[in-house]
C-alpha cells in the first residue's frame, strides 16, 4: 500500500496570520508538523503542499519536501486532491499544517486503519478532556459499534439526559486518509447543508453517504488558531 502524506499549509489565516511560519522554539509550525510525520513509517513520502511563495522557499531552504498549488482552493482537502492529480498511491493522508503536536503513532494508527480496502476515509478520535467536553473548538464524534462516524459536532454530543454518566465523549482529531475515488467525489460535491451549518467539512462525506471509518488513538494534539494555543504548544513541546 503505497501512502503519501500531504501538509495543507496557508500563509494567511482568518484567525492567526502567517500562521504556518509562526515559530515554536525557534523552528516553523510547519517545520514541527512536517518533522514529525516523516519520522512515521509506511509512508512513501510527505509533502507540503502550500498556496505561498514564501512557505515554498522557507521549505527548500530547510530540506523540506514541498509544492505549489493553487491559490483557489476553499479546503485543506482540495489541495490535498490537487496533489493526488499529479503523485499516485493508495492512500492520501491529510495533516493540516497547524498541528505541531502530530505524533508519528497517529500516522500508524491511521494507515492500519487504511489496510482494510472498505475503509474509503479514515480519521482518528481520543477520549476527550474535560475542558474539551463543552468546547465549540473541539470537535466532537459519535460512532457506531463498527468504528464508522455516525456524526461529528461542535456541540456537546451525545448529551447525558439523566445525568447518568454513562454518555463518554470523545474529541475528534483532525487528521485523515483517503483513497482517490474518495478525494475525488468530495471535490465534485458541493457544500452540504450540516457541513456549512457546523463548519466542518468532514460532514459532507456522511452526507452523501460516505462512510468515515474512526480509529482510536490514547495521544490528543492541539491545533494552533490563537497565540494562546500558540504559547500552550511551545511549552508542551519545549517541555517534552
């Protein structure tokens, strides 16, 4: 199975700009990102794939396999597609670029996950902490007993009518696999109505029908959207 890792990485952000260069220890966001997924094995290679003349010449200066892609695409994933048209394999694995905390154990957990040839998108989900419980930014996720995502949720999902405290909640991580006729119909698609309703993309493949099969991982990580996420990670990873 041959996989390929692809770094979705914009220079501007609507919430943290030039967020992909922003430094962590004296080292770029992305650099972090990208050091920590090459270092995963079964992959074929990792690339990053960004919309800025800048992030292009910061990588080649730092030996850090990257391309240009367009300037238009709305979505980690649509660049992650363009990539797919022009390098083939097996399975595409989607890191966005603000997670500097990415372990190489969520890489393996995800291309074992992708072994299965039924399994057409797959992602990852921890239990989640407390203060994730309530937090609009930390996405949420049900699942069936098959492992397959039944729904994904900003809000507190699912909810403990009774007070019982049997409702476990676990935080959905933003890391996925896909293999190509899946990239494919998600780009042919348009926005569905709960994908433009949460803010989340992923729910535009349930809508259609397409399964998104979760896996289990014991390692959370934490997206970067502010500078106080910015300060939690650099102590996080100065301090590991």
């Amino acid at each position: 199975m041959k996989s390929i890792a692809v770094i979705p990485a914009r220079l501007e952000s609507t919430r943290m700009s030039r967020k992909a260069l922003r430094l962590i220890a004296g080292t770029p966001m992305v650099g972090w990102v990208y050091e920590a997924v090459r270092s995963a094995p079964g992959l074929a290679d990792v690339i990053i794939a960004t919309d800025s003349d800048e992030i292009l010449e910061v990588c080649r200066r730092n030996n850090w396999h990257a391309c240009l892609t367009s300037t238009s695409h709305r979505s980690g994933t649509e660049r992650v597609h363009e990539v797919s048209e022009k390098i083939a394999a097996d399975v595409y694995v989607n890191v966005q670029g603000d997670e500097p905390m990415i372990r190489p154990e969520h890489i393996s957990v995800l291309l074992k996950l992708m072994e299965s040839d039924a399994v057409e998108v797959g992602t990852l989900k921890t239990a989640a902490a407390v203060a994730d419980v309530n937090n609009p930014s930390a996405v949420k996720v049900v699942t069936d007993g098959a492992g397959s995502a039944l729904y994904f949720s900003r809000a507190t999902i699912p909810v403990d009518r009774d007070g019982s405290g049997q409702a476990r909640r676990w935080k959905h991580l933003g890391i996925y696999a896909y293999r190509k006729p899946a990239l494919d119909r998600f780009v042919r698609l348009p926005e569905s109505a709960l994908e433009s309703a949460e803010r989340l993309e992923q729910l535009r493949f349930l809508e259609n029908g397409i399964s998104i099969h979760v896996a289990e991982t014991p390692y959370d990580t934490v997206g970067v959207d502010t500078e106080e996420d910015l300060r939690r990670v650099e102590a996080l990873l100065q301090g590991s």
